[in-house]
C-alpha cells in the first residue's frame, strides 16, 4: 500500500468533523472518498496532504509516518487538485508562471521543455502558455491547475471535487484525461467526490463518509450492482437516481 490512514481524527470547535477513519490505497490506484457536504470527505483529502495540522491518528505514505509538518520531497510526490479552476490561478499569473513556480520550487532542470510538454499532455498547446486564467474557459482553467500539478512528476494527485464547477460535458472529457493521465504515468488517485457517477467510472474502491465517519467501503462493481449494506449508502444511491444517468452516459460517449 503507498497509503494509509488510521484512526484519522480532524476536530474543528468541539466539531468532529473526522471521526477515526482508517482506510489504504494501493500503488497505482484510484480510491475514491464519497458522501454529502459536510460529511468530512474534503477534510481527509487536506489532513492527507498536509494542508490542515490540526488531525490525529498515523498517516503513513510509501511506508513512511508522515508528521504534521511535511517536507518539499513529500510535495515533490504527492499534489492536489482544488474544485475551484476560477479560485485556483493567481489572476495575474500567466499559464507559464503557473507552471515555471513549482518547477523552480523544487529546483528541477528542463524548464523549458517541462512546461511544454505539460501543456500538451493535457490537450493545451504553445498557445495557451502565456494566456491569464481570465481568457480560458472553466475546462482550460482546470486543465491548467492538472498540469500544474503533474509538472513536477508526482506520483499520487489528490483530487478534490475535480470537476464539480465544471459544466457536465466539460466534467467528462476531464475526467477521462484524468484517467488517461493515471494511466500513462501509473499515478495512485485519492478522489473526493459527491457524485456517484464520477466516482463509479475513475475509482476501483471507494469509501463513504457521513459525519466524519467512514460507514461502508466497496468496490464500484457493488456500487454499480446496487449492494450497498449500510442505510446511509443505501440512501446516497437512491438520492444519485443511478448516479446521474446523464453523466453516466456521456463518460460512454468518450472512452
């Protein structure tokens, strides 16, 4: 397993809004974090990547216990996708500042080529390297924040919401470069998602959180076959209505 969490704790206020979650992640993975707003999905994807220190419990990566306090070489393999592609890009940066940053950050060669060919991984060309965020579209914007990301080589994305402001045509053709992206490069996801259809079709496992706590863990074959054994995942899948037939069917319009 490249991760693991046990007995993970986040506490807001005298608020649980984790409440001992223990789960692992296989290399090459994609796991996926489901549940309602508020159910402490997005929590766990920050305690993960070191963004809140305020958790308890162990976090251990490739092996490793990870401390409250990471190191660049953690960021170096680990990276995150915000929701938000409009809130995620400095206003004022070009695409290449963008991606130049954590090239310098840390400290690689082939800036140059780096970028460019990040750009292309992600279906945007030469064009769009000195663009501002304020002439891309949502889609390009969140394209963007994805090679930003896979630009210093990681090998884990932890993904919050990743298409969630996106329109649903825009959502599909993200996620299947997403999965494509996992692929070629054999990266392990960590996926939080309120929406069932996206996380049936990228994650081979998933979790379901309600209030902080982790109530069921499946497989997406038993998620697609209806076998949900605790009432709350029972009812999370009659309230999806199929998980978003019209998501659903455009995933098959592009694989």
């Amino acid at each position: 397993m490249i991760l693991s969490a046990e007995n993970l704790g986040v506490e807001f206020t005298g608020l649980k809004a984790v409440d001992g979650a223990s789960f692992s992640v296989a290399r090459g993975e994609s796991y996926g974090l489901v549940g309602e707003s508020g159910s402490g999905k997005s929590t766990v994807l920050r305690a993960l990547a070191g963004l809140i220190g305020n958790w308890t419990g162990t976090i251990r990566f490739d092996g490793r216990e990870l401390a409250h306090d990471r190191d660049r070489g953690f960021y170096a393999r680990v990276q995150m996708v915000f929701q938000d592609p409009y809130g995620s890009l400095h206003p004022r940066q070009t695409v290449d500042r963008a991606l130049a940053e954590p090239l310098a950050i840390h400290n690689m060669d082939r800036r140059e080529a780096r970028i460019e060919k990040a750009l292309e991984e992600v279906g945007l060309g030469h064009g769009f390297r000195f663009r501002y965020p304020h002439q891309l579209s949502g889609g390009q914007r969140q394209r963007v924040a994805i090679a930003r990301a896979l630009i210093v080589e990681p090998e884990m994305l932890l993904l919050d919401e990743p298409t969630s402001a996106l329109d649903v045509s825009i959502q599909a053709e993200v996620l299947n470069l997403l999965d494509a992206l996992r692929r070629a490069h054999n990266l392990t996801f960590v996926m939080v998602s309120h929406n069932l259809a996206v996380v049936a079709h990228m994650c081979a496992r998933l979790a379901v959180m309600n209030r902080g706590k982790i109530v069921e863990e499946m497989d997406t074959d038993a998620l697609r076959r209806g076998e949900a054994k605790d009432p709350y995942t029972r009812r999370l899948m009659a309230a999806s209505r199929g998980y978003d037939r019209k998501l659903a069917e455009s995933f098959k319009t592009l694989d």
